[in-house]
C-alpha cells in the first residue's frame, strides 16, 4: 500500500555518516589516480591535489550543515535553492537530481560494478552484444539496479541496515590493504616523493593546466560529501547530527583516500601508473602478488556497490519533497507503511535503467559531475545570500571561517567548471541544457 505520509525519524549519526562514506567511496578513488599520474607526473602534486579536493569538500560540507541546521528537512540543496533564490531554481535542482545528480550517477556506478564483477563470472567479462546492440553488462546493471530499488522499497530501516552493513564492509576492506600494504607490501617508498623530471623542472603553465583537468576527476571521487542533507527529516535530532555526520564523513574518506594514494605510489612508480586506469590492481600485483588483486578487485566491487546503493537511498527523498510542493507532481511523496518513498525510488529506477541502457560510462561521469559542480556551489552560495538576507535566523552550526570558506568553495568550484567545460564541451553542455529543460518544464507546470 502506497499512501503520502511524512518520512520517520530513525537514522542516528552512524548511519547517516554511513550514508556520506558510501556515497563518496566508488570506482573513481581506484582509478582516478592514473589520470593525474600522467598529466602531472609527480607525487607531491598528485597527493597535493587530492588534499585540495578534500579540503574543498570539507568546505562546502560545512556550508551544507549550517543550510542543514537551518532548514533540516528532506531534499537538501532542493530545500536550500527553494527558501533562498524561489521555486523555480528549486525545480531545476531536484530535476538535475533526478537525471544527472542520481540517477546518471548510479547508471555509471552500476554499470561499473558489473564490469568488475566480471573478473570473477567470466560471463560478464565477454563483450556480447543482445537486442538491438544492448550488451550483457547493460542488462545485468539494469538487473543490479532494480535489486537496489526493491531493498530500499521494502521499508527505510531495512534499507540504512543495508547501507551500513556494506558500509562497514567496504572501509574494513580499504583499512586491510593499507595496513597490509604497511607490513609487508613489496614496494618502493622513494616513489612517494620523487619522480623524473623533478619538481622544479616541470613546466608552471603546463602543471597549472594540468592541476585544473585532474582536479575535475577527483572531486568526481569527492562528489557525496553532502549525501546526509538529503535526508536530514529523517535523522532523529538533525541540528545536532547533520553537521557532525557531513564533515565526519568527509573528513575520514580524505584519509582514506591519502592512504591509498600512498598505496598506488608506494607500490608504483608515477611513470608505471601513468595512463593505467586500473592502478588498484597494478599496485598491488607488485605490492602482494595474484592474490593481491583479488583482494583489491573484491573492495573494489563492494565500494561501488554501497555507492550505488547509498545514491538510490539518497536521492528519492528529493523527488519526495518536490511532489509536497507542486501538485503535478505529488505522486512522488507517497511512501510505503515502512516509511520508504516508493513512487520516488521507482521512477528514479526507470531513469537510470534508460541511462544505463543509452550511454558510456566515462560520458556518464562527465554529463553528471558538470552539473553536479554547478548546483552545489548554487547551494553553498545561499549561505552568504541568508547571512545577509535573515541575520537573526536560527542558525544551531555556522560555517567555520565564514565568509572564506564559501567564497574559496566558490571560487575552486568555477575554476574547475571551467576547465570541464574545456574539456568535455558536448557533455557539459548536455548538463547545462538539462538545467534549461528543467526550467521549462517549470514553466509548462505553473501555466
């Protein structure tokens, strides 16, 4: 039965930290750190641009608390655009959610996962094409994405069960090959530090470019940091726990992150990882052997796995306010008696199954991560514009360092859009056409 009720208060701070964490980790911190080998071609650089990204992360994540503080209800950045700039810029973000912010997201991740589950089912690891050019990984993804759906479906306790359990999985996983890497991984440390050509013989103009693309790639990796706003009417005291979870959970996976950055270098040369897109499995072969790689290929499936499954918990609760606001659209509050919004989960679940079913993964990743970019600084920004608009308002966290850590949010934030823009020309400029789209349909709604 499927009626519109309000969503139940039941997750505490370990769980929506849970949520953060699982958001943040999936394929892109086993990965990324190739692309960055290549352009940069120094350590120091790459370990210097990962704790840019955490840091920016850490400041919109203190941004997003005080608007969570203040307004702590489902949706997140929905709720921040809706109060602060109208509902019309409210409309765009939660349909920018529905198509690049989750849904586009879980199609990537998703589909990820399949292909490196295919390094154990040897089935899904044959390119074999099926109806019409769709291939086997696309409906065996499609197939993942309906299990997410139906765990999450059956009532919201089971499905925050879910997402800690694997969760907890994941970091366990990520902490064992640090720490196993630590005691008895057979690697070079020197490779932490120097490369050829040094530091000093690189060229500024070239780095500073190259710093601007890569930062792109790893804030994709970032991208989650606010995962716990969105379900801020779900948390038993939000005002306390919103904040706490949002910088807790950004703050751990900027560790995690550095530990295996340390593991690739450790276990890789910067010119051996250059262009690898596989460097988890590439460092560890040499660091442990075959057995290594399985290891790092198991956490690796489980990251992308609670990923996906954290997106599809996350994102229905901002479909779920939209249908409270506009009556067209009401079908998208109503829950099951186990408090989960099914409409939402459902039609978010056809959104990405058309995804998953119409484009590659890498174009995926770059339509989304765009977009991404722009509604989140939109959302930082309305914690300068209430400063100034409501100085009395109830404000239970503020933003340390205000008004610094929006404007550098800001400012890091349209430096790297730019330079996406650059280039990715075609993908960003789908996202900037789904934000148009958004906003006619705005439109066609109120007329």
């Amino acid at each position: 039965m499927v009626t519109a009720r309000p969503l139940e208060r039941h997750l505490r701070l370990r769980s929506a930290t849970a949520l953060v964490i699982a958001n943040m980790i999936g394929a892109g911190i086993f990965t990324t750190t190739g692309f960055q080998a290549a352009d940069l071609r120094h350590p120091l650089l790459i370990f210097a641009l990962w704790i840019v990204g955490g840091i920016l992360a850490l400041l919109g994540a203190l941004c997003y608390a005080e608007l969570g503080s203040m307004m702590p209800e489902a949706g997140g950045e929905y709720v921040y655009l809706r109060e602060t700039y109208g509902p019309a810029f409210g409309f765009m973000s939660a349909f920018v959610s529905l198509t690049a912010g989750f849904s586009a997201a879980i199609a990537s991740a998703t589909e990820s996962f399949v292909v490196y589950l295919g390094n154990f089912v040897p089935f899904l690891s044959e390119a074999r094409l099926l109806v019409g050019g769709i291939g086997v990984v696309d409906v065996v993804a499609v197939g993942v994405t309906w299990a997410l759906v139906w765990i999450h479906m059956r009532s919201a306790r089971s499905g925050t069960g879910f997402n800690d359990a694997i969760t907890a999985f994941k970091v366990v996983g990520i902490v064992a090959i640090l720490l196993a890497a630590a005691a008895f991984g057979r690697g070079d440390a020197s490779n932490l530090v120097t490369a050829s050509p040094s530091f000093a013989e690189l060229d500024r103009g070239e780095t500073f470019a190259a710093m601007g693309t890569s930062l792109i790639f790893v804030m994709f990796c970032f991208a989650g940091w606010n995962a716990a706003a969105y379900v801020a009417s779900e948390m038993e005291n939000p005002q306390r726990d919103l904040p706490r979870a949002l910088l807790l959970g950004t703050g751990g996976v900027l560790v995690l992150y550095l530990g295996l950055n340390a593991v690739y270098l450790y276990g890789a040369s910067v010119d051996q990882l250059a262009g690898e897109v596989e460097v988890g499995v590439v460092a560890a072969r040499t660091l442990f052997g075959d057995w290594g790689v399985g290891l790092v290929t198991v956490v690796l499936c489980v990251s992308i796995l609670a990923s996906a499954s954290a997106m599809t918990f996350a994102g229905p609760r901002v479909y779920y306010a939209l249908g409270k606001d506009f009556t067209p659209f009401a079908a998208l509050s109503r829950t099951r008696p186990g408090g989960a919004p099914a409409v939402a989960l459902v039609t978010q679940g056809v959104v990405t199954s058309i995804f998953i079913l119409s484009g590659r993964v890498d174009q995926i990743q770059q339509y989304a991560g765009f977009t991404l970019s722009l509604f989140a600084s939109l959302a930082v920004s309305c914690v300068i514009v209430l400063r100034i608009r409501r100085p009395d308002a109830e404000r239970p966290f503020r933003a340390w360092g205000y008004p610094l850590s929006p404007v550098l949010f800001l400012a890091v934030s349209a430096w790297m859009m730019f330079w996406a823009f650059q280039g990715r020309p075609i993908e960003s400029a789908l996202g900037l056409l789904t934000v148009v789209v958004g906003g006619v349909i705005f439109a066609f709604q109120r007329r």
